[in-house]
C-alpha cells in the first residue's frame, strides 16, 4: 500500500470536513461551534474576555462546577480543560452567580456573587490572574454591602469599575479600583442623577480618561436611549445627550462598548427598537449607532436586523480597533424558538457584514457574550441539548475571523495645514489615498472628527497598486483655531488610519453701500465684535432702540454711504416672525423671493417692502445688508435660503 498517498488522502478528507464545518457568510468565515460546558448539568449564562489576540477566557454558571473557567491560547480554535476555580468552600460555600469576566493586558478578573440563603445574596467578589489565566487568586469580598448580582463591569489598563444592586436599595452603586483591583471604593453619590428606572438597563464602559454609559430614559411619554460621559467615575457628566431617534417608538436594552486607537475614541452602542415593528414575546428591531471623537460626534443610526423581521432582543457590542460587532437574541420563530446572531465590520462605521446566524435552525440559543480581537469576532452563548429526552442547555462558542486581503494603505501626507479661511466660507486639499497591496482596497468610512471640515467621497475602492484623491474640505463656523483628524476605515491590517487638519477660522469684511438718511438695514455676516449703526431701532409692535445688530433681523437706521461689517456668511437662516408687521433681513447673498418659505407654511399675507430715497418699494428679492417689511397672519418662522456659489472654492 501506497502510506504517502493513504496519508493524503486523510490529511484531504480532513481538510474538507474542517471546510464544511465551517461558514463563511460575507467576509467573516466562522469557525464550528465548540462546546465549552461539561455534560454533567444545565450551564450558562457565559461570559468571555481576551488578552491580546490569542488568549480567550469564558467563565459561566453552573455545569456541576462552582466557579467553571477555560482558556483558549491560539486564539480560539482550541481551549484547555474545564478548571473549577473557586475552592475555598468556607468563603464560598454556595455555587457562584452573576459571573462577569474583563482582562487588560496580562489581569484577567472574574466577578461574581455568592447567594447564600436565606436571601440569595452575598458581597461581590472577586479572583484575579496576573499571567492571563494560567493561576488565578483565592476569592475575596470587595463591596462593602451585599448584592443580589453583579450588573456590569468595564476595565481600561488598572482601572476596574463594578455596577451591582446593593441589598434593600433598587439603586445601582458604583465599585472603583485604580490600582488593579488592589483596593476598591465604593462611589459616594449616586451614578446618575436619574430616577431609578432609568437604571435597570445602564451599562458602561471605559476609554483612557473616560467612563461611558448608556442608558434607557423616559423621554416625551416612551423609554429613549442616552448617553453619558464622565471624566470623574460618575460624579459629574460632561456629555449627556439621547441618541435613539425621538420619534415616539420604544426603544430599550442598550450595550456599549469602546476603544482608543491613534485616530481617537469609538464609542459603538446597541439597543432594542419597535420602529420597525414586533415580533412575538421580546422581539423587535437591533439598532445600532456609533459615536467617534470620545462621543462627541455621533453617526446615523444602523438597522442591523432585517427589517421584515423585528425579531431581536437582548444586544451585545464589542469593538477593538476597526473590528465591531453586535450580537443579539432573535425570536427566530415568533412566540417559539429562540437563536442567537451577529452582524460585524472592519471597514465602515455604518456598514456592516450580513447577519450570522449562530443557532442550528431546530435549537433554541440565547444570553449570549461577545467580545473582539484584531479581525476575529469571539462568541459565547447558550444553546439547548436534547439529554435523555428533556431540553438542556449547555454553553458553546464561536470564533468568526475576517478574510484578510493583501491591501497596503498609504497617504500622501500626515498633515494638511488650511490657510486663513473667512468663517462659513471653504478651502480645500487633496489628499491621496494609495493602496501598494495585490487586492482591491475597500475603504468603507472616510471621516472628519470636527465638524468645521468634512470630506469627499466617504467611501472608496482603490485598486491594486492605484490610487484614489479626497478632498478635504475646511469651512470655519466661528472665528479661532481648529484642529481635528481625517480618519479612514478600510479592510487593511492598518486601519483605522488617519491624517491631522489643522484650520483658522477669521472674520470676513463685507462692503454695503447706501444712500444717504433712512434706511431699512440688516448685517449681512453673521456678526463677529459687537456691530450697530447709528440711530438704530428694531420694531416689535413698536420701535425699540437698538444697540448691537443680529443676523436675520431689519432695522431702521442712519448709515454711512459705505459700512464694512465683520463676520462670516450665512445662506440660510430661520427668522422668528410675529402675527402682523414685521422687520427681518436678508442673507450673505442675494436671494430671490421663489426661494422663501415658512413655517406654518402660507402664513405670509404681504408682500415684502424695501425702503430707498424715493420711499418704498415692492421687492422680488432680498439684498444683503438691506432690511424689508412683511405682515404674517400667524406667529411663526420664515426660513431664508440663498443658492450657494461654488466658483470661488479654492483648490
């Protein structure tokens, strides 16, 4: 016999058995479920970690075992033995629960709970490992009450911060350590200053400097989501905002999750949503969204369920550089089984890869756990077994790994200085993007993290050894220096990338010419110093005297024949009118009357009159630095809009 062939032939046989196991859906090929709990009992929920790209932690509850642990350290494609962890059955004597697991570099902690009758209720607690799992401490109580379980738990380099109920006291307290778990403080004020409904569902996370957390909020009659940022563990908020649509839908059960890179923070989030519909007991719609510049600029929402089937529930975020995923439980069939699933990207921040479904079509699967590496996707969930006849369930675990293509992303240039530009006026610059790699280059968000520049196309394919030209764009919207980041997401090991912008933002001076005496005057900038005109008046029901000019508005005056005012053009504006005669003003440019509406709409019941030496006159458009008469039917607003000019660009 032929052993070289035979061997062949099963290292073949293998290798497509491996090939078939696997699925590859989009870009993400997932490798075959694992099975991480034992067979002696019912396990799970799980929750799982990462030191670096190669060392995978899970820890769950139940399984026969107190405190059950595995490891994996090639990434997840094999894991070591099944470990019972807690041992000490005179701190611990009941089996733990409400496990939590986060790591930072080589610290790898575990939190959890005891629940010893006869309330079920114990101190949190906590193991730790120094060498990323291979021994890990005895437990040790750090909360200084007891807790019904352990909430959530976020982690950025020695700062630990732990959330749980304390006994008696619906309210969720903080736990912080900034030494590594050494020492803990309990958070002396409340975590927010929020009714405690609205911290049933909170969760956090941490970037350098940062606490982040999500929460659900009641907003106009329905539960909104908000988010907060603190640069003091809670005690202040610098940033609170809602950022799921206001549009009287419910929407709850949010997740979070964040990361620093060298092209700043990302903040990714997910909730559930009944916009799109409801489906069975919990099901709805997954909606994400994702908030760059340490959340401070937020992107549009991201339906990630599809959107004949609100079907989702219970979100899970994790982000690692420009790998982003979310996972959730879905009512795969309404009022009956139950599957887990995902949608990921590392090329977008508002495109993702199609959804993976984790579940065998004829199982239920939930409570899912999900975190990312560096272009892999690591996943833990229940799933249901059948066991001598009765439904059981066990946990089990998924690596999904991105198909890496051979792109290599360069740039012209690390940094484009914008001359002086007039505020609300624009110059622009190339940038180059090139791509030295033998695969096509997808780059699936470009981006400025400041709003006074932006930039052009926002997404790209660049070809083998080509390239592809941005433009970057800066237009001040207020006097003073700016300084931000142009960021690129495409499908290289790189990415993210990005270029520094740096802008001034100056006053412009624009000229107006009058005739002399009265007339009917407004500022045709959006005023810089404080700016008037002698013997000014503004008119509500009334003349009133005037001493500083505000764009939008007409007033009566004694100019000189030539009057420069200081600021920045406006081609658009809102003007607040009142029922009867009003005085308003014109934009930077020129705008003709077609151009003009309001709000209520049709409640204009005049013409519009200027005022010149001969008296006045009905005017068919408005001119900048001029002023006009109009008689409204009702309170309401006029909304101005001049055509832009683009010629003057400058390249």
């Amino acid at each position: 016999m032929n052993y070289k062939l035979l061997v062949a032939a099963i290292v073949i046989f293998l290798s497509n058995q491996i090939l078939k196991a696997q699925d590859t859906i989009g870009g993400i090929v997932w490798y075959p479920p694992i099975q991480i709990s034992n067979e002696i009992a019912y396990a799970g929920p799980a929750y799982v970690a990462a030191s670096g790209n190669d060392t995978i932690h899970i820890t769950y509850f139940g399984g026969g075992k107190r405190l059950p642990y595995r490891r994996s350290t090639d990434g997840g494609r094999t894991f070591e033995p099944e470990r019972e962890l807690m041992l000490d059955t005179v701190m611990c004597p009941w089996f733990s629960a409400h496990e939590r697991i986060v790591s930072s570099g080589d610290n790898v902690y575990i939190f959890f709970v005891n629940p010893r009758p006869p309330h079920a209720i114990s101190k949190v607690m906590m193991m730790k490992s120094t060498d990323r799992g291979e021994t890990f401490s005895t437990a040790r109580e750090i909360s200084p009450d007891s807790a019904g379980m352990v909430t959530t738990v976020a982690i950025h380099g020695d700062t630990v911060l732990v959330i749980y109920p304390a006994e008696y006291d619906a309210r969720r307290k903080l736990l912080i350590s900034t030494n590594g778990g050494q020492t803990w403080v309990k958070q002396a004020g409340l975590l927010n200053p929020y009714p405690p409904e609205s911290e049933e569902n909170n969760r956090i996370c941490m970037t350098e400097g940062s606490l982040h957390m999500i929460e659900e909020r009641a907003f106009n009659n329905v539960n909104e989501i908000a988010y907060l940022r603190s640069t003091n563990f809670g005690f202040t908020w610098i940033e609170n905002k809602i950022i799921s649509s206001s549009d009287g839908y419910f929407s709850d059960i949010p997740t979070i999750s964040g990361y620093s890179s060298k092209c700043g923070t990302e903040i990714l989030t997910a909730w559930r949503d009944t916009k799109y519909g409801v489906c069975g007991f919990a099901g709805a719609s997954i909606i994400s969204r994702i908030g760059i510049q340490n959340g401070k600029r937020w992107q549009p929402e991201v339906l990630l369920t599809n959107i004949n089937e609100p079907k989702g529930f219970e979100a899970y975020s994790a982000i690692n550089r420009n790998t982003k995923s979310v996972g959730w439980a879905v009512e795969y069939n309404c009022y009956d089984t139950i599957h887990t699933s995902s949608r990921s990207t590392t090329v977008s921040l508002t495109k993702f890869e199609p959804i993976s479904d984790m579940t065998p079509a004829e199982f239920n699967a939930g409570n899912q756990s999900i975190i990312a590496t560096s272009h892999a996707i690591h996943e833990v969930y229940q799933q249901e077994f059948p066991f001598k006849g009765i439904s059981d369930f066990r946990v089990m675990y998924r690596r999904g790994e991105f198909i890496q293509r051979d792109v290599e992303f360069s740039l012209s240039s690390g940094v484009e200085e914008f001359d002086s530009t007039i505020m609300n006026e624009t110059t622009t610059r190339t940038v180059t993007v090139y791509n030295s790699g033998k695969d096509v280059m997808i780059v699936g968000t470009a981006i400025a993290d400041d709003l006074n520049f932006s930039i052009e196309p926002t997404s790209a394919e660049v070809n083998p050894f080509d390239s592809v030209h941005f433009l970057v764009k800066f237009t001040p919207t207020t006097k003073g220096t700016f300084t931000g980041k142009i960021i690129f997401y495409h499908n290289g090991k790189s990415s993210p990338d990005c270029i520094m912008v740096t802008g001034k933002g100056v006053w412009g001076n624009e000229k107006v010419t009058y005739e002399p005496g009265w007339q009917i005057v407004s500022i045709p900038v959006v005023p810089g110093p404080n700016q008037a005109l002698p013997n000014m008046y503004s008119y509500d029901n009334g003349y009133v005297t005037a001493s500083k000019m505000k764009f939008g508005q007409g007033y009566w005056a004694k100019p000189s024949e030539t009057v420069f005012f200081q600021g920045g053009k406006s081609l658009s504006d809102s003007v607040s009118v009142k029922v009867g005669w009003n005085l308003i003003g014109a934009l930077s440019e020129q705008m003709s009357l077609i151009e003009l509406s309001s709000v209520p709409s049709s409640i204009i019941e005049s013409r519009f009159y200027g005022y010149d030496s001969n008296g006045y006159y009905i005017a068919d458009k408005l001119e900048p630095g001029f002023g006009y008469w109009v008689k409204v039917r009702e309170d309401g607003k006029i909304l101005l809009k001049a055509k832009m000019d683009y010629s003057g660009l400058s390249k």
